[in-house]
C-alpha cells in the first residue's frame, strides 16, 4: 500500500510541475498588447441639466356643489370647452329630517312674534290718531313689524332651501352648479345617480367637474441640489414631451423654489417654466416631459472624449491622458479641463490637436509588428 501511495503522489506531483511550467511558458511568449489611439478634436460642447416633470396648466379649477344631494342631471363632458357661468350639473337634494323640523319651527316663532307685533300696533294706532302717544313711538312699533315679517320671509326661505336646496328670493338655485372659469373641461369624475357632498368649513366637498385654462401652460419639474446655484430666472429650456415625437417646446424659466425636498434620498427643488405652444400642435394636461436648461456653450474648441481621462490618486496626479510618444509608448501628460456634455469635455491646455491618446479599455485583435 505504501509503495501504491508514493507512485500515486509521484504522478500528482510532476503533473503539478508541467502545467505550472506550461503556464509560464505561455505568458513568457504571450503577444503584447496593441492599444488604439485617438486624436482631439474641434467641436461645440454645450453643458446642460435635465429637469424632470410634466406639463400643467396654469389656472386649474374644482368645481364642487353648494349642497348635498344627488346629481340628477348632467349637462357637459370631458374635453368640451365650457364659459363662465354655464350650466354643468343639478342636484337633488335630500332634506334632512333635523334641518327642516328647524327651519318650520323657526317659521312658527317668527309668525307668532309677527302677529303679536301687528296686535301692538293696531292697539296703539287709534291713541296715536288721538296724539296720546308721540310719532317716535308709533315708529318703533312700525318698524318692529317689518322686522317680525322679514324674520318670517328669512325663515320661509331657509325652509325652502332645506327642501329643494333653493330659494325663490335669492334669484338663483343652490343645487344647480355653473363653471366659475372659462376654459377647457378635462374631468368629470361623477355620473348621473351619484351621491355628492357640499363644500363648507369642515368639508372640501365633491369634485363635480375640473375646468382649466389650456390657453396658459406651464412646465413643473424638478432638479437635482448640485445644479440648482447654476440656474436662474429667465434661462431659456427646451422641452421635450414623451408623447410627442420630433417636436421640442420653447420654455422660459420664471421660478426656481427656495427649498427643496428630499425624494429618495437626495434633495431636489421644484422650478416651472412658462410653456410657449406650438401652431398646430395640441398640448393635453398632464404630458410627462424633460427640460433642457443650458448652463453653458462654447463653440470650436478643442475636445476628447471624457471617457480618455483618468484620475490619479490624492496629492499627486490630477487629471491626466496618455499621449503616444513611440509606436505603442505612452506618457502620461496632465491636462486642465473645461466644460462637459456628459461625452466630450473641453481641453483648456496641455494637448494640440495632433497628439494621439490612449484609448482605455480592452485589447484589440492587432498584434504589434
């Protein structure tokens, strides 16, 4: 056994030594490495932001009831103009028990007090007739029935808005809901049967219909906090919206927000810009879209691709290529930089338009002669 043991150790172990001596083999006599090279080049280089966000109009309106009820009727629909003023939907209104046994009790006193008030003045006219009393008091008298009968008038009417949810002094119906603004009609959420909610105090109430203004569009976005000292009031924007292709929107920026607000995990601020239309072309509220404000431009200037630079370590090399100075020799050489459009970056000095650089990546196929 011990004899089996060491041949089989033996055999593992020169095994071992001629892969090892394989292995080197190979590397000692491996191909160099040929690398590419690229030239600077002359070229535009525009450095720029994107804000993310979406088109909105400017004036933006709820419709909500004055009265809980029912929609009984339905006069308009999404996406038809619609003037201040006009007709969109009526209610029904469902009296309520507690509202209505106040308001009829209110009329009762108010009758009541009315008639006791009419009885004093008639028993007071004919001593007034005989001047037993003074004018001033039969005045006070007068004028306390008028009040006792408006009080009566205020009740009967308050009865009837309980009911009906209208009253015929006021000159209009409280249950019939009219547009506020001129403008462009985007949503209905209700149907004919639905069940609403007044607007009060305590309650935003129902939304009935949302009209705006399409006439007046704004752009709201958000940018990121590293660029939001870069930009200003009054800067130009393009936008570009998703839904349609091949059109960009002249924008001018007229707000930027003076606090921003964490979203996952950076902070960003909220800008708007006034949207400019173009003939032809229909803008519809809500269109995802992406603004791009202009930080800087330089025209004819020498550039590489950003990809070429590198970076050395703290304290020592800055920003650095490495320029061909033989066939497959390089060096590095230090640049100064300028603007960058993300691809290409502006070469202040250090380079001439004739030097060859050393594109980093992996190996090309060519074998150096």
């Amino acid at each position: 056994m011990k004899r089996v043991f060491l041949v089989l150790l033996l055999v593992l172990l020169l095994g071992g030594f001629g892969w090892l001596g394989r292995y080197f083999y190979l590397q000692a006599h491996a191909d160099p490495i040929t690398y590419k090279t690229e030239q600077p080049f002359v070229a535009d280089i525009t450095k720029k932001t994107v804000a993310t966000g979406s088109i909105v109009p400017r004036r933006e309106v709820q419709i909500k009831p004055q009265v809980s009820g029912i929609v009984e009727e339905l006069y308009v629909e999404a996406g038809q103009p619609i003037k201040e003023g006009q007709l969109i939907a009526r209610i029904r209104t469902v009296p309520n028990a507690a509202s209505v046994n106040n308001a009829q009790n209110q009329i009762q006193q108010a009758r009541v007090a009315l008639e006791t008030s009419q009885q004093e003045l008639e028993r007071q006219r004919p001593l007034y007739e005989q001047k037993v009393i003074a004018q001033q008091e039969f005045n006070r008298l007068l004028n306390d029935v008028r009040a006792r009968r408006q009080a009566l008038e205020a009740a009967q009417n308050d009865l009837q808005i309980a009911q009906r949810g209208a009253s015929r002094n006021t000159g209009g119906a409280t249950n019939v809901v009219r547009s506020t603004i001129t403008g462009l009609l985007l949503d209905v959420p209700v149907k004919v049967g639905s069940s609403v909610v007044e607007r009060n105090n305590f309650n935003e109430g129902t939304t009935l219909a949302t009209v705006a203004d399409m006439n007046s569009l704004v752009f709201e976005g958000k940018i990121d906090e590293s660029e939001a000292g870069k930009v200003r009031e009054g800067m130009p924007i393009k936008l570009t919206v998703g839904a349609i292709e091949g059109t960009a929107f002249p924008a001018t920026l007229e707000y930027i927000a003076p606090k921003g607000v964490t979203e996952e995990g950076a902070i960003k601020f909220q800008v708007r810009a006034k949207v400019q239309p173009q003939p032809g072309v229909f803008l519809r509220a809500g269109y995802s879209a992406n603004g791009d404000i202009v930080l800087d431009h330089k025209k004819q200037v020498l550039a590489i691709r950003e990809a070429l630079l590198q970076f050395g370590k703290l304290n020592k090399d800055s920003v650095f290529v490495e320029v061909e100075t033989a066939p497959q020799q390089f060096q590095k050489k230090l640049v100064k930089t300028g603007i960058s459009d993300g691809i290409n970056v502006e070469i202040v000095s250090g380079l001439s338009k004739g030097d060859k650089l050393k594109v980093l990546g992996p190996a090309t196929d060519e074998k150096k002669g």
